[in-house]
C-alpha cells in the first residue's frame, strides 16, 4: 500500500521521461494595491526538468524559455480621431470583445526566432499575435488598422510590452524573468504562462495564477463608490465642505 | 510622494496636485471664482481620466467656495432669495446635464465637447473681461473717462413674466431669469466640472443687472451648492468622485484660497481682473490649439 503510494508520487516524474517539464512559480501570488502602489515587479522563475534528470550536454541545442503575464480580458471600445471641420474628433470605432488589460512578454531570444507565426498565433506569443476577437465586422484592413492602434496605445502606456531576452536560463536548467506591472493595471485575475521552446516547437506549458486587487482603504473607498454611491457622494460633499469651512475658520484665529 | 488614486486607478505624485491645488486656490482667493476651469484641464494633462477630473474637481470648487460664502454672509452680501432660485436651476441643470454627460460619453464625443465649450466659454468671457479691464485701467490712468453705466438688465429679462422683488440685490425681475441662468449654470457644472462662477458673475451684472455687493456672494452661494449637487450627481452616475484626489485638491486650494483673498486685499481690482483675463485666455487658446492639431493620441480605448 505505501509502495504504491509511493509510486503515485513519482508517477509524474516517472512520466516526465519523454518530455522535458517545467516547475514554474511567481513571487507574488497577490498583488495588493495599497496607497503606496507604484506598480509591482513580478519575478518569474523555475526549473526545467529534463528526461533522466540531466541537464543539457554542451552540444545538445538548448531549451528557449517565454514567459507571458495576461491581466483579465475585458471588452473595449476603441475609437479613432480624425479631422471634421477642422477639429479633431471621434469619427469611427472598433468594438472588441476580449482584449488583454494587461500583455507583457518575455523571452531568452526574440520570439520571431523560437517559433513561426502560426505557433506564436496559437499560444498568443508576442504583441503582433493577439486574438483580439472584433465584436463588430469590418474589412480586414479596417481591423488591422484598429488592431496596431490598440496596440501601439497600450504599449506606450505600459501595459504591453516585449521583453526578448529578458529571461535568464542558468546552466539550462534554472530560469528566471523579471516583468514590471504599472499602478495603471486593472484589478483581478492575472495569469503567468511559462513555455518551454526548442526546435520551434512547444514542449511544454504550465501555467499560475495571480491575483491582483486592491486592499485596505483603497479596497474600502473603490466599494464604497461602487456599492454605498449616495453615502459615498455625501462623504465627499461633506469633506470639502468641512475642508473650505475648517480652513476659513482657521485661518481668522491668527 | 507617490500616492494611489482607488478611483481613478493610477498613482500620481501627491505633492504635485496639492500644489495644483494650491496654484488653483490662490487664484480663486484673489479673483472669487471657483478655479474648476484650471482644475479639470490641468488633472486631464496630469493624465487623470477626464470624467474623474471633471467629477473630483467638482468637489474642490465646493471646498473653495465654502469659506468664500459665509465670509458673505456675515458682511450681508449673499441674496438668499435670489441664490435660492439660482439653485434651484443648477439642480435642475445638473440633471439635465448628467443626462448629456452620459449620452455624449456613449458617442464618444464627450472630450471634443468639453474642448469646444471651454475654448468658446473662456474665449468669450476671457475677451469680454480682457476688454473691460484695459477700459478700466486706461480710466483709472487718466487716458479716458468712465462711462457712467446705468444699472438696468437686459430688455430680454423685463419682458419675462411673473415678477417677484428681491429686495437684497433691489431688483423687480421675473424669477424665471435667475432660473434658467441657474439652469444653464448647472448644466456645466456637471459637464465641465466648473463652478460657473466665471459666467455667472458677469450674467448676473450685465443681464440682471444686479448690484456689485450681492453678486460675488450670491454667485459663490450658487457655486457651492451646483457643484455640491454635480458631486452627488457624479458620485451616483459616472461613480467617478475621487475622494482620494479631492482631498488633496482641496488641501492645497483652502489653504491658497485663503493666501489669495489676503493678496487680493492689497491689489488693484483692475489689475487683477486683466491678469485674470490673461489666465483665462491662456487657457481657452491651449483648448483650441489641441482641438486643432493633430493630437498625439489618434486612438482612445473605453472599457466596454
């Protein structure tokens, strides 16, 4: 009975013998965004198991390692400017279903060279790969158009980016990755995607959950203004009146 | 100083809007208006969302305004009667323009509508204003003889009917006036997240004719109560008030509100208001300018 026990425990090693696999983890399961939150920096690391428990000879081509951290997806609309009678304003727009809030990407070498485009379009590899699923139908040059814009804002507000050789593979078998997440990111449930690469091929996949949500009295203020809004809206009322009126106050006395 | 906004959801530098808030406030000590007209714009460069700008700033102008009226009312210069009928338009008009504020945001044309109606208002007003004060200080200089104005409203407004007295500001005028002046107020209030202060104290002049003693308070009793009424107004539909960011406009306002009514004290009125008109135009041409060129951010992304 314990041998078999035993062996049950073993068994995913045991199995691991065909493929290597991957033992992922994150530093921070949650993310708790309190008054001082500038952003937070996830440190992605683990181990790669080879068949046997060896690593790599020093002639064998390595392993690639790519990690990809998603933040919820959300359904958005993005609208494009364009100049009417002189000034510049929303003209045309592009409802999409499910987009990421939150995309960053980072891998030991530029994923244009670890694997081809209908991989990378598979497991959503790089910020050129997205399933953006368009909610509404237009031509396929429309939508590629909308799809750079979409893109090209959140990379400059930070939340996507591509980090190629950001991960760091330590004698083949170790690696680790440090991604950034801006105070901007949206709340709830982050994924970290780890791949392990070679040949152009996914060998193997593992994936961790993060949980990112506000705490404290930032928790305590956003439900407030979401579920308690009249009481909410009186509290504020009420602070500025008694800021204007304190100060006034105040202020006669000397 | 880094500072997380829970509403807005991003973290700013705290010091930085405390001393908007401060730059704000100093200006609305020295010239009795609200400052909401800085506040947003200044928040939505900041890259504060604009409807927690307009919301949050709504807030402040009440914070602002507060010391500001019972300052008037003790030296008796509030007309109870006349803000009352002011107020009672703003809460119609913040409805309303909540109304607006959501159908605009649902096309997507809230932020060029907020850009054209500040550039038309503060051009507008700040030209006006820009005028009046190089008539005045060329009168006071001695270059040119003031014209004795004789303290009638407008013929639009005799022609309402109804009238009622009000004795504190010694008009015989049709409530109906103030009204739809409270009203039209209110709607930008909610829209702007100004306290209408800027174009309520000259309508109240030069439309209802109103007397120079009553029309600072009268006109800082309406504010505090519209932009009070827009909070709550906020705080229920968009749920963009943040408290956070409101606190700390208003700690830098309050206390620059009050360094700017004691410098007013000591200043010349008609320089001041020059130096007012200048601020105000400053701003309307940065409204238009960034109507007009192409904007950095051709795409914008709303969650759904």
């Amino acid at each position: 009975m314990r041998r078999a026990g035993f062996l049950a425990l073993l068994a995913p090693l045991l199995m691991a013998q065909a493929k290597p696999e991957l033992v992922p983890d994150v530093s921070q399961r949650d993310i708790e965004i309190a008054y001082s939150f500038t952003g937070a920096e996830l440190l992605l690391f683990g181990a790669i198991l080879y068949p046997g428990g060896r690593a790599p000879a020093a002639g064998e081509k390595p392993a690639d390692v790519v990690v990809v951290v998603k933040g919820p997806t959300e359904s958005v609309l993005v609208r494009e400017k364009s100049k009417v009678a002189g000034i510049w304003v929303n003209a045309d727009q592009m409802r999409y279903r499910s987009a990421p809030s939150f995309y960053a990407i980072a891998s030991s070498r530029p994923i244009g060279e670890l694997v081809d485009e209908r991989t990378r379009a598979i497991y959503e590899l790089g910020l050129d790969s997205l399933q953006l699923s368009p909610a509404s139908a237009a031509a396929p040059e429309v939508q590629a158009r909308f799809d750079r814009g979409l893109v090209d804002l959140k990379r400059r507000n930070r939340l996507f980016y591509e980090a190629p050789r950001a991960v760091e593979i330590t004698d083949g078998v170790l690696y680790r990755a440090r991604l950034t997440i801006p105070a901007r990111v949206p709340v709830g449930r982050f994924t970290a995607e780890t791949f392990l690469i070679r040949d152009g091929r996914v060998l193997a996949a593992a994936v961790r959950p993060i949980e990112i949500r506000k705490s404290g009295f930032e928790q305590f203020v956003a439900t407030s203004a979401e579920k308690q809004s009249i009481l909410y809206g009186l509290v504020a009322v009420g602070v500025s009146f008694l800021f204007g009126w304190g100060a006034g106050a105040l202020w006669r006395r000397f | 100083m880094d500072l997380y906004l829970p509403i807005a959801n991003l973290s700013v530098n705290a010091l930085v809007i405390v001393a908007l808030g401060l730059g704000v406030g100093l200006l609305s000590g020295m010239f009795g208006v609200g400052g909401g007209f800085l506040t947003t714009p200044l928040l939505i460069f900041y890259g504060i969302p604009p409807t927690v700008a307009a919301a949050s700033a709504a807030s402040q102008v009440t914070g602002a305004s507060v010391s500001g009226v019972f300052a008037h009312l003790r030296r008796k210069g509030v007309d109870l009667q006349m803000g009352g009928v002011l107020v009672a338009g703003g809460v119609l008009g913040s409805m309303v323009g909540a109304w607006l504020f959501k159908i605009l945001q649902a096309m997507g044309q809230i932020d060029v509508v907020i850009g054209v109606l500040y550039v038309l208002l503060l051009g507008s007003i700040g030209g006006l204003m820009f005028r009046e004060s190089i008539g005045a200080i060329r009168v006071s200089r001695g270059a040119a003889v003031a014209k004795a104005r004789k303290r009638r409203h407008h013929p639009l407004v005799a022609a309402l009917p109804f009238r009622w007295r009000f004795y504190a500001s010694g008009l015989y005028i049709s409530p109906l006036a103030p009204l739809l002046l409270g009203f039209f107020t209110g709607i930008l209030t909610m829209l702007l997240g100004v306290g209408g202060g800027f174009i309520l104290v000259p309508a109240m002049l030069y439309i209802l004719g109103m007397g120079t003693q009553t029309v600072v308070g009268t006109s800082l009793f309406q504010t505090l109560f519209t932009t009070a009424v827009a909070t709550m107004v906020h705080a229920t539909t968009t749920k963009a008030v943040d408290i956070v960011l409101a606190i700390l406009l208003l700690l830098g306002s309050v206390i620059g509100a009050q360094l700017g009514a004691r410098f007013a004290a000591r200043a010349r009125p008609e320089y001041l208001r020059l130096l007012l008109a200048v601020i105000v135009l400053t701003v309307a041409a940065r409204m238009l300018l960034g109507l007009a060129w192409r904007p950095d951010e051709i795409y914008s992304v709303t969650v759904a």
